[in-house]
C-alpha cells in the first residue's frame, strides 16, 4: 500500500491524486479514516468528522455510483467507459492492461478516460450535500426504485445501531437484492445458511441498503448470548431503551414500536427459536415495523419469507486458472483481501492463482473458512496451505483456527461455528446427523435406511432396505428436511425429479470426527460399503437393460459411494466383494473410457491375495483384457486372454469363454492374421447361440452374443467383407433393441454407419451417426460420442462441407480434452490435418501429420486398420501442394511439438 502523506493542508488542485490514492484502499474503512482527503472535504461533508474511515468510503462509492449510466447505454458511451474503468480498477482491483482489455480502449485511451473519471469524482465530491443524488450507500440508490424526488425528501440522520465493519463487504450483490425484494412484499424476512456462510454480514449489508426507507431507524439486536427464550425481550429493551415504568417490558416495547417505521435486525436466532410467538406479537402489534432475522433454521410461522445464502460464488476449477477472471471471483476476492490483512505484500499470481482457487474449493466456499484460512498467509504460501488442508491426518477443521479474538467463541473456528448447530440437536437428531458423514458426494433417501440400523442384527437380512417403496422412508424424509432446515445438509430436486441431499465437505468432516468420538464409525462405514455393494450388483445387470439411462445417472450421481465401497472391501482383504464392486462397474467404466481406472483396480483386486470367486475371476478378467487392448497392450492383452480362456472351459462359463475368443479374435485380426479371427469369432458365436436366456430373465447371453456379432462385423468390416460385416451389424443391433441397450444400440449404428459412408452411401451414415449421437446424449456419455464426432467432421468433408468438417473435428478435439482421452486427441488432430489440408493450409496440415505420426510412435497407437478413402486423396494432396523437401520439412517441425503445441497448432485459426 502507498505511504500516504499526513500533511493537512494539501491544496485542491491535488485531489484527483488523493481521491485516486484513496480509492486504491477504498475497501479499508481504517486506512481512510486517517486519509488526507477527510480534511479536504469535511467542510462540505460534516459527517466526515468521525473516527471510521467508513463515511469516507461510503462518499466514493457513492460518487462511482452516481456515473453509473442506465443499462441500455452503448458499451462505446463516455459515461459508460467512466464509470466501467472506477469499479472495474479499483472496486474489482484489475490491472491497467486487464481494465484496457475489457473497455476495449488503448494505453492512452485509459490515461485520459481515467483522468476524466476522476475528474468527475472530483466535482462530485466537493458538490454540497444539496446538489448531489441522495445515494447513503450504492447499494440502497440502485436498489430503490422509488423517484428521486421521494429520496431526496426522506430524513438524514436516521437513528439506529448498525455497526460499522472493520472489513471490506465483498461480493453478494445478488443477496443482498433479494433481500431487499423480499423485504418490500413481506414484514418478515429470514436469513438461513449453514455455519460460516456470512449470514450476519449480509444482513447488515442489507440494512445498511434498507435505511433510507425507515424513518425511525435500523437497529441491530445480536442474540449470540442469548440461550433461553425469555431473554429475547429484555436484549430488544436493552437495544431500543423504551421508556422506563412499572409495565411489563413487552406492553413498554409494543408501545414504543407501535407507530413506528423500524427494522429490526435479529442476529442469530437459531438457538431460542422457540420464541417466534414473540415475533409474531410483534408484528401483529406494531403495523410498520419489519424484521429482519439471520439463523441456521427456518422459523417456521406465517408470512416469514426465506433468503437462503449460499456459499461464495466458486471459479470453475476444471479449466486452466486465468489470473483476470479469477481475479474477479467473490470467493477469490475474499481470500486476497483477507491475506492482504496480515501479509500487505500478498498478490494474486499466475504462480498461486490456482492454488487459490483449490483452496476456495477445499473450504466450500464458506466465508467464515475463506477468512480462517488467509489469516494464515503471514505464514504459509498458498500451496502450503493447500496441502494442510488436504492433508488427511489433520483435516481441514484443524487448519481453520485462531479467529479473531473479539469475536464471539463460536466464530473462532470453524469446528466451533459448525459444532454450535450440533449442540442444538437432539441426542437421537446428533446420531442421525454424524452417521450420514459416510456418504460421500451426497445421497437418495433410499440409502439413508442401511445406514440408520447400522449394527442391528436384521439389517443384512431385511430386502425391504434401500427400496424406494419402504414405508420407514416417511420418517427418514422428515430427519433429512429438519436437517435441511438447520442448513447441516443440502436439498435438490434433480431433473429426473429424485430427491438428493448433499453436505458441505467441512460439515461432513465435523460428522465424520464425532461418528469416530460415539464409536460408531466402524460399524457405519459396513453399512454403507454392505449397501452399495447390494446396489452395484442391481447394477451390473440393469445398466444394460430398458431402465438404462435411469441407471446410468444413479451411478454417475453415487460414484463415490460406489468407489468408496470398492475400496472398503479391498482394504479389508475382502478381494472377492471388492471383484463383485469393480465387475458390476466395470460398463459404467467403459461407456466413459475410463481404461486406466479399469486396468490398476483390476490389477490391485488381483494382487490383493483374498479368496475370489471363479465367475468374479473370470469376469475381471474379461475387462481386464480389454482394458489392455483399448490402451493398446496387446501382447500383455493376449497373455490374459489364454490365461482366462482355459480357466474359464474348466469352471463352464460359456459366456466368459465366448468374450475371451471374441477378443482373441480382434487381437488376431490386429496383428493380420484374419482366418484365425474369424474362426475365434465364428466359435463364440456358435457357442452363444446354443445358450438361451438364463432362467431367472438376465438377458446377459442375448447381451453377449450381441457384442460378438457387432466386433465380429468390424473385422469382416477390415477385410473389405461389406455385405457380411452389414448382416452381423444387423443382428447385433436387433438383440441390443430386444434387450433395451440403448448404448449398444448406439455402437451398433456407429459401426454401421462407418461401413455405410466406406462405401459412399453418405446420406444413410449421417441419419445413423445422428441417431447414435442422439442415444449417447440421453445417456449422458461423454467418451463415445467422440467416434461420431469424427465420423460426422469425415462426413462433412466427404460431402464437400470443408469448414463444417474442420469445425466438427475441433468439437471432437475439444471434447476428447475434456476427457482425456489422449487416443482420440491423437485421431482429432489426424482428421483436422485432412481437413485444414482440404481448406488449403497445408503446412499447417503437414505440421500436424508429423506430431500425429510422432504420438502414434510414442504412445504406441496403431493407424486404423481401414481409413475412409479421402484420408489417401487429401494426404496426397497435400504432399503434392507443398513436394517433397518442404513436405520433410513441415512434418519435421511437427514431429518436435508437444501435445499442447499440437492443439494448439490445430485449434487457432491464421489471421
């Protein structure tokens, strides 16, 4: 921070240099209080006379406010650009190359603009009181949509108590609006959030916005002491002082409230919420009189409207971390703030910038959590702090201590805010609440049944547990919304209209630290690894059948569950239950290309030395084999398959041995030697044939047979086989329609669409891989997709379309980063070398067919067996446009690039 002069009689011609320096440190009311601009304007500003720098920084945020120009204001506009480059450089703290960027204007473009930004600011502040709107806070002038004539006529000097913030206010401009709306159609407004969330804050943001519409005042009323009911109306008495007598304090109350215009701020009600009738004789008695509450529970009486606060805004952590964007984050914002407090030289960096943002994630976006955990940066960098709190000896609730002294115990710590809800509950409330702290990522109201019975001798035995139909779900449902309700969990209402409650990270380890002080963890984790391993297995058999989609969500939604199921058996020793858990996943793996989770889980199970069953043997090593061949080990690929097959003869899994000489046969047909792979195809089938659906209705040989067929069909595909390979698709997409597989369905029209545009019928190809696109979206895939992607960019180019090609292939790239799927990134870059060659680019092109031939090498990735034929022509084309040495040339450059060089290289369009 600038060392500011403390001379007081600086001359007005240097104002624009002070109102600047002041507005650098306009969210720290205690430097402005000693600021040299307080002298300068206290002769038209009397308020200014006081010992908070809070009226000063109310005077420049008014200023600012009053060159906010109406929202239908050209972006070109000068009273756009000035008031834009105020709050953007010194409320939002971005850089003067950030700011240039956003207004679109240049080096000296921002030198005169600001000049006269601050000019304005100038005249607005020297401009007596009379001449100015009437704006107490920024907040209240854009808030109110009353005229300005009204405003101008209300009283100055409202009475009341707020207390004036240490601290900057950052962010919750949208909270702070829907307070004031609720505030305008209802007498009685609750703030409800989870511990942490900056629910007193934001109340007396809105109060402050609130104000000018009391005229007998705002006051607040802190009930942080306040443990039983009956004191509710003495600590009003001791706030509002009614006048003295010999009447009870609740008739000396009612009268002096009666005809008055007052909001009544009511700071943590939660813990005598059973004095809402009081409240409510409040209201009814006094016309005009509104409150304003902040608690951890709804109140629950009539005409109460709920503002429930969320967490801070938090920037998306699953894309590279941009300092100027980041930079603007609420959430961000407070933790740079914070840590400026104790270390002033704390900067955001493109170094820390997303070791920040983990952080902010790591905490929830809990306020509370946020200003914990930067008043530590006087002595951590951000990246030792991450790692604090990612380290699982110690936790998180264990970083986030040593608040500031002057606020009240319980705000100290976060263990301390979180544990005050806890003591509030029940003793049997306790007990329900810390045992869902095993769930993790949230959960239905099915899986809390398990769970709640854990230890009693019934409940493994009990088939009613888990069913969406149980009748004690009434009773669970009650527990889970008296919980939402005291804001320890979470409620949403998904779109496939199920019910599914989460819990901050911080909470559930708060839960998970008292279910271990009850003794009760270990018996609740059984339940909840018993539970999912129940559900995986309904799994394994319905996520290939009708209810398909419906499964796939519930899995998408409880994966962690599910793997944190996996790992409890494996940990355990338990190797064969661990097997059912990675078999009954293993197709959720595989729509969404997850080959490397499949291959080390499978790897670890088998090294884990426990007793497996022979089918769960078998069946892992089904994907386990395949897993190797999709990541391109074959011969390792090759040495389960022999491995698998025998054992499977011995124990009479036809289905086992049929998968392992389906993928004996596409190894075979990979390395050339097609008449073994036809034979190896032809006995599976044979054998599948022969197999009818199982007696209890699993339609897994139908399923089976189906997926033989269909890779069956894409080698008599490789030979050139068209009118064999088009009857084995054929019948393996009639099974996967009989069985309800809507993503084999999808695999066999993609397979067949591939033939179809091989042999040109391109309309047809289109109309199947649209088909198949639009089957894998109701699924929710996000791996498969990529094939039609890139079958649909080949398409494009087949049929003259180069730019729709070009953009198809990128859409493909960009998805196939989303995955990381690197083979598919390597085939992407492939097509889009066709299809810039086709657009004329072909350096570029020729760039791009080196790096791919240099990861095919590197990676191990085979060139396709078939390619369409337009690869040949355009790759000829290309060595044709630029011959042979510049040809070397551009594939040399090429074959030196790194992965993101490539992209790069591929996604960024010549000027």
């Amino acid at each position: 921070m600038r060392r500011r002069r403390d001379d007081r009689s600086v001359s007005e011609t240097t104002l624009p240099r002070l109102i600047e320096d002041a507005l650098i440190c306009v969210e720290d009311a205690r430097a402005l209080r000693t600021h040299p601009l307080v002298p300068l304007l206290r002769r038209v500003h009397p308020q200014l006379a006081t010992e908070s720098g809070q009226a000063l920084r109310d005077l420049l945020l008014a200023g600012i406010a009053a060159i906010q120009p109406p929202a239908a204001t050209p972006s070109s506009a000068r009273v756009w650009r000035l008031y834009h480059l105020l709050v953007k450089q010194y409320l939002e703290g971005l850089s003067r190359e950030v700011v240039c960027a956003e207004l679109g204007i240049s080096r000296s473009e921002y030198y005169r603009v600001r000049a006269e930004a601050l000019e304005h600011l100038r005249a607005y502040l020297c401009a007596p009181a009379s001449r100015q709107p009437q704006a107490a806070t920024a907040a209240s002038a854009i808030l109110d949509d009353r005229d300005e004539s009204e405003r101008a006529s209300r009283p100055r000097g409202i009475p009341g108590n707020l207390p004036v913030a240490l601290t900057s206010f950052i962010g919750r401009e949208h909270e702070v609006a829907a307070i004031c709306e609720q505030m305008r159609s209802s007498r009685l407004v609750t703030l409800v959030g989870p511990p942490g969330v900056g629910k007193t804050r934001l109340s007396l943001a809105a109060a402050t916005a609130l104000a000018p519409l009391h005229a007998d005042g705002v006051w607040f009323v802190p009930l942080v002491a306040v443990t039983d009911p009956e004191l509710l109306l003495p600590s009003l008495a001791e706030v509002l002082r009614p006048p003295a007598g010999d009447r009870p304090v609740a008739e000396r109350l009612l009268d002096l409230l009666r005809d008055r215009d007052t909001l009544l701020v009511l700071d943590n009600f939660e813990q005598i919420v059973v004095a809402v009738s009081t409240l409510t004789l409040l209201l009814e008695r006094c016309a005009r009189l509104r409150l304003l509450v902040t608690s951890r529970t709804i109140l629950r009486v009539i005409g109460e409207r709920c503002v429930f606060v969320p967490p801070l805004r938090l920037p998306d952590r699953d894309v590279p971390a941009e300092l100027g964007s980041v930079a603007r984050n609420d959430a961000v914002r407070l933790f740079v703030e914070r840590a400026r407090e104790v270390a002033p030289d704390f900067r955001l960096t493109e170094k820390n910038v997303q070791a920040v943002v983990e952080i902010c994630h790591h905490l929830d976006g809990l306020p509370l959590a946020i200003e914990l955990a930067a008043a530590r940066s006087r002595f951590f960098t951000p990246d030792e702090m991450l790692r604090r709190l990612r380290d699982p000896t110690s936790g998180r609730l264990a970083f986030l201590t040593q608040g500031p002294r002057e606020r009240t115990p319980r705000h100290q710590t976060l263990r301390q805010a979180i544990g005050w809800s806890y003591l509030l509950l029940s003793t049997e409330e306790q007990t329900f609440f810390r045992r869902l702290g095993v769930f993790v990522g949230g959960f239905e109201p099915e899986a809390v049944l398990g769970i709640l019975r854990a230890g009693e001798a019934s409940a493994e035995t009990d088939q009613r547990t888990g069913s969406a139909d149980d009748p004690r779900l009434a009773g669970v449902y009650d527990q889970l919304t008296d919980l939402v309700e005291r804001s320890l969990l979470r409620y949403d209402r998904l779109d496939d209209d199920t019910a599914r409650f989460t819990m901050l990270e911080m909470v559930r380890e708060f839960a998970l630290e008292r279910l271990a002080v009850s003794g009760e963890r270990e018996v609740t984790e059984t339940a909840h690894a018993r539970h999912f391993l129940a559900r995986a297995n309904q799994l394994k058999t319905k996520i290939r059948g009708p209810d398909q989609v419906a499964w796939i969500r519930w899995a998408r939604r409880n994966y962690d569950n599910l793997w944190k199921s996996l790992r409890w058996h494996l940990d355990r020793g338990d190797a064969d239950s661990a097997g059912q858990m990675a078999s009954a996943l293993h197709w959720f793996w595989y729509i969404h290309g997850r080959w490397q989770e499949i291959r080390t889980t499978v790897e670890q199970i088998l090294a884990a030395g426990g007793e497996i069953s022979p089918l769960t043997r078998a069946e892992l090593l089904v994907q386990y084999a395949l897993a190797l061949v999709r990541l391109g080990d074959g011969v390792k690929a090759l040495e389960i398959v022999e491995i698998g097959e025998r054992q499977a003869l011995l124990d009479g899994f036809t289905e086992q041995v049929a998968c392992f000489r389906g993928l004996a046969g596409y190894l075979a047909a990979l390395s050339g030697d097609w008449a073994r792979a036809e034979l190896l195809f032809e006995q599976a089938v044979r054998d599948l044939r022969a197999v009818s659906t199982r007696s209890d209705g699993d339609p897994s040989p139908l399923w089976v047979l189906g997926e033989i067929l269909c890779a069956y069909g894409e080698v008599m595909f490789f030979q050139g086989k068209h009118e064999a390979a088009e009857r084995l698709y054929s019948e393996s997409l009639a099974l996967f329609r009989s069985v309800g597989d809507r993503e084999r369905v999808s695999r066999a029209l993609r397979d067949w669409a591939r033939l179809l545009l091989r042999r040109g019928e391109i309309a047809r190809a289109r109309a199947q891989c649209e088909e198949s696109l639009a089957l894998l979206e109701q699924l929710g895939d996000d791996y498969n997709p990529l094939y039609l992607w890139h079958y649909l960019a080949i398409i494009a180019l087949e049929g003259g379309d180069v730019e729709r090609s070009v953009s198809l292939h990128r859409e493909a790239l960009r998805r196939a980063l989303r995955t990381g799927a690197r083979s598919f990134i390597v085939e992407s870059l492939d097509g889009l070398a066709m299809a810039l060659g086709a657009r004329g680019e072909v350096v570029r092109a020729a760039q791009l067919l080196g790096a791919v031939a240099a990861f095919r090498e590197r990676y191990r990735y085979p060139v396709p067996i078939v390619r369409h034929p337009k690869y040949d022509v355009e790759r000829n084309a290309i060595a044709a446009a630029l011959g042979d040495e510049a040809l070397v040339a551009a594939c040399q450059a090429g074959a030196v690039m790194s992965m993101d060089q490539a992209v790069a290289c591929a996604m960024t369009d010549i000027e």
